[in-house]
C-alpha cells in the first residue's frame, strides 16, 4: 500500500481528482443529514473539503484551480439556461417591485460588510468572504476569488481567506435567514396556511384555466362560413376541436364550413368562451367527445427543427392533415392554440382527429421523445465560449480605478439567460432536459465546493476557532439579518406583501434553497418558489457583480 500514501508526490493530478472524488462522496453524504427538513444539501461538500483539507497532504493547486472554475461555470450556466425563459417576463408587473426589494438587500449587505470589516479591522480579503458567506452565495464567492487572484502583490495565504471566512459565515447565514422568516412572522402575527390559501386564490383568478365547451349554431348569419370567417374567433382566442354537421362529427379545420344548428366543440378560457357562445348561439349538453368513437385526441412533442418559430397558421395541420390544434402547453402554462402562437422546442401541442391522420401530424412536428431528452452539446458548448468571452470582457465602470469584468460566474450567466430566453439560433436549439441541467448543475457546484475546501482546509480550524473567527460570525450574521429584516418590514408594512411572496423574495435574495423549503414547509405549500425563482437571476448576477467591485475598491 506504499504506493498509495505516495501517490500526492508521484501522480498529484491523479491524486488531486481521487480526493476531489472522496471529498465529493463524503460531502454529499453529510449533505443528505437533515433536521427538520433542513441540510445542507450539496453545501456538505465545502466543509467536507475543509475537513480533508486540514489533515491531508497537500493537493495539486493548478488541477485545484482548474475544477474549480469549471465546476462555477457549469454550476453558473446551467442555472441560466433554465431560469432564462421566465428571467425577462419575471421582470414585468410584480416582478419589478420584488427584484427592486431584493437589489435592496444585495446593496445594503454590500455596504454593511466592509463596513462591519473596516470597524472591526478585518482583512479586506476575509470582509469578500463574509459577504459571499453571509448570503449563501456561491457564485459572488467564485467571482471575488477570481478578481482577487488577478491582482499583483497578493499573498496565497490571503487568497485563501474569502474561502475560510465564507465557510465560517455560512451555517449561520442559514440559520439567521430562517430566524428572520420567523422573526416576522412572529412580528405580524402571520398564518403561513392561511395566506397560502390566500396566494391559491389570488393567482387563481389572474390565470384562467382552459376549458372545453360545446356550442350550438343558432346564429342564422353564420351560414355557410367558412370556420376561420367566424367574428370575433380570434379576438376570444379559442380554438375549435370538432364540428358535427348531422349525423358526422369530423375535426374542426379553418376551411370547414358551419350550418345552423351544428354543432361545435370549442376550447378556450371561461371569458373567451362566453364571448364566442354570444357570437355563435348557444350552449349544449351534448359531449362529442364521448359520443364519437372516430375521433381522438393526441399529445405531441415539438422537436423538428423545420417547425421551430412557425406560427399555429404556418404549421397549417388542419389543412394538411385534417387534424385540429386546440391547446399547447408550454414548461407548466397552458394555452389556447390560437393562429399567431409561434412553436418552440419542447412544447407539448394537443392535436384532435382521425388516428392515422394524428399519426401524420405528429411526424410532421417531430415528437421524438428521444430528441426530446437528448442534450445538445454543440449549443451547449457554443454557450460556454460565449461565457467565457463575456466573462473576461473588461468592462470601464465610472469611479473605479480599473475596469471590471463578469468574470466566470457573471459572464457565463448572462449568456445562458438570454440563449434560454431566445430558445434558438436557426438550427442551434438551447434546450436541455431538467433531469440532466440538474445533474450538471449538481456536479458543478459539487466541484466547485471540494476545490474550495481543499484549498482553504488547511488554516480553517485555527482561524474559525480563534478571536477573529468569531468576529467573523458575528459580523456575517449581522450582514445576513439586518438588511432581512429591514426590507421585510418594509414589504409587510407599506406593499401588504403576502406571506408566500415574502418568503420566497428572502429566500430568493440570500439565493438559498433550505430557507426555500423551511417556508414552503410551514405553509403547506410551494407558494413561495414563485417568488424566489422571480428575483434569483438578478440577484445572482447582483451579488456577482457587487463582489468584483468590493474587491476592486478594497484593493485599489
């Protein structure tokens, strides 16, 4: 077994990926251990590495290095490509208010740790660390590290304190975030389930669901018009499945012509219903859906790169294969299927017709469940470059001595937002299944944390058992809590901000998911994932940001 224990000296790459890999193992396990609910999930990883850190020998620091920035662009990129979708529209209506409430926090804990740093005679490399640490932020900690190590005349032994003060804040930034949900909830006398309740009905009643409705012709002036002809038809934006003229029931296209007393299967919204049985005549009892054998509904993947961008009209199923488009639902949004709905790669369309015709029609839009769930790699790649490009773009910013740049964690973000926001790039599709985003998204920050505790292992237990590692848990617990409770008493006070949307904004702020699920577990519900998904790309990229330019100013 010689051959092992000399294995840093012989082989220290193979040996620096055998620790990474061990300490990925133990972190992951330490992780899993809950109490009440709450881990630490893959967060395990960076005390893990600490851990081995301190009593191991020492580990390559260039193979470190490497995994570590990767590991934060994987971690980074992936966050932006499912996030970016919604990141745009979230920025809309009630998201304004929320994401200007969560820049809020991010500048007030941005001004309080040099602050508390500068009273209390702390590192300016450790007050980087306290801050990324303070609001469990992985990302601004990955982009201060970089900017720091760009620096001349650093010393490795203070390269290595934002690490060793981010571990140190971080378990208490944990507990400080769920303290301060229930600080105010003690504060206003708050019934999570209660204002859970309240969120259902609310958002309830600003989405309408789909229905299905079948309408009689009673309207003499419709008489042998063609469907698409129907007044009003667009304006309702329903969609019609199915026409029985007699004894036939066939698929609704917008070439059908419609007599008097036929009779029509319409989808669409209760309003749009209402609109359009005023139009087209009244209401029946009659279900063709159950009473015509002849006639199916299908469930079909977008995935033929030809279709992706067409419009429901352009697509034109109904004229080429007899077969009706009623609903297409999109990530969890359910939609009528009206004429100017442009496709996208993975909508999920509902087609009704005869079955070899809907077997026709869905060849015709791909509904390949293996292109569904396979990765693009080429995309995926080209995104990466994109990142990297960006990241490392100098950028002059007024009143700083030098330019800043995104860096790995900024860089790589801002273009997953946006290549996920736009979806496609004529055949260059950036989509990738959630089970395999999560998985790299988990393998990346899973590398990133056994890097960084490997390398800040060492000095860790002397300095978290001394006078100013004490200091340095204070003082993150003070940059985690007042700018918490501050906001939060704003938004209850003055904005009468609902219980599950507050959770979710604090959460969603200090970009941390077990206090996202302490609230969803005394709500009963996942209400508060609304909010937290709404402000957690900007204020990532906020905090991103803010680090690069605390570490300038602390520098200069």
């Amino acid at each position: 077994m010689s051959w092992l224990f000399e294995l840093h000296k012989t082989q220290p790459i193979v040996f620096a990926i055998g620790m990474l890999a061990f300490v990925c193992v133990l972190g992951m396990a330490l992780g899993s251990v809950k109490f009440r609910g709450i881990g630490l999930g893959t967060a395990g990883v960076l005390f893990a590495g600490i851990l081995i850190g301190h009593f191991s020998e020492e580990v390559d620091h260039k193979t470190l290095s490497f995994v570590k920035e990767f590991g934060l662009i994987l971690f980074v990129f992936t966050i932006g490509l499912q996030l970016g979708p919604g990141f745009f529209a979230a920025l809309r209506q009630q998201g304004v208010k929320m994401n200007v409430l969560a820049a809020s926090i991010v500048v007030l804990g941005a001004i309080g740790a040099p602050l508390s740093g500068w009273l209390a005679g702390f590192d300016p490399a450790a007050v980087l660390g306290i801050f990324s640490g303070a609001s469990t932020n992985t990302p601004s900690l990955g982009a201060a590290a970089q900017t720091l190590g760009t620096m001349p005349g650093i010393s490795p032994d203070r390269l290595t304190l934002p690490a060793l003060a981010y571990a140190v804040t971080y378990p208490v930034a944990i507990v400080g975030i769920i303290g301060t949900l229930l600080l105010l909830k003690q504060i206003f006398r708050i019934d999570p389930v209660r204002e859970a309740a309240e969120f259902a009905a609310k958002n309830q009643r600003r989405i309408e669901p789909l229905e299905r409705r079948t309408l009689i012709v009673t309207n003499r002036n419709l008489e042998g018009i063609r469907l698409d002809a129907i007044p009003g038809r667009l304006e309702s934006g329903i969609t019609v499945s199915r026409i029985r003229h007699g004894e036939e029931t066939h698929a609704a296209t917008n070439a059908t012509t419609i007599h008097q007393d036929d009779l029509l299967v319409v989808v669409g919204t209760p309003t749009g219903l209402d609109q359009f049985e005023r139009v087209v005549g009244q209401r029946s009892d009659a279900d063709l859906v159950l009473s015509d054998n002849t006639l199916t509904t299908h469930r079909v993947f977008v995935t033929d790169r030809q279709v992706l961008g067409k419009t429901v009209s352009e697509l034109n199923l109904d004229d080429r294969f007899g077969v009706a488009v009623t609903r297409i639902t999109r990530a969890d949004l359910e939609m009528s299927a009206v004429p100017g709905l442009r496709l996208q790669f993975g909508d999920q369309v509902v087609i009704v017709g005869r079955e070899a015709d809907l077997d026709q029609a869905a060849i015709a839009v791909g509904n390949s469940l293996k292109e569904l769930n396979t990765t693009q790699f080429i995309p995926f790649f080209i995104g990466l470059v994109l990142g990297v490009i960006l990241g490392t773009m100098p950028i002059p910013f007024p009143g700083l001595p030098h330019p800043i740049s995104l860096g790995l964690a900024g860089g790589p973000l801002i273009v997953a937002l946006i290549l996920g926001r736009i979806g496609r790039i004529r055949r260059q599709v950036w989509h990738m299944p959630v089970n395999t985003n999560l998985a790299f998204r988990e393998f990346g920050i899973a590398l990133f944390f056994a890097a960084v505790g490997l390398t800040a292992g060492a000095n860790f237990f002397a300095t978290v058992f001394s006078a100013t590692g004490f200091k340095w848990l204070i003082t993150g617990a003070c940059v985690t809590v007042i700018p918490l409770v501050l906001v939060g008493i704003f938004a209850r006070v003055a904005l009468k901000m609902n219980f599950m949307d507050l959770s979710g904004l604090i959460a969603g702020s200090m970009t941390d998911p077990p206090a996202l699920a302490f609230a969803a577990n005394i709500a009963g519900s996942n209400a508060p994932a609304v909010g937290y998904a709404t402000v957690y790309p900007l204020t990532t990229l906020l905090r991103i940001l803010a680090a690069q330019i605390l570490a300038i100013l602390l520098f200069r």
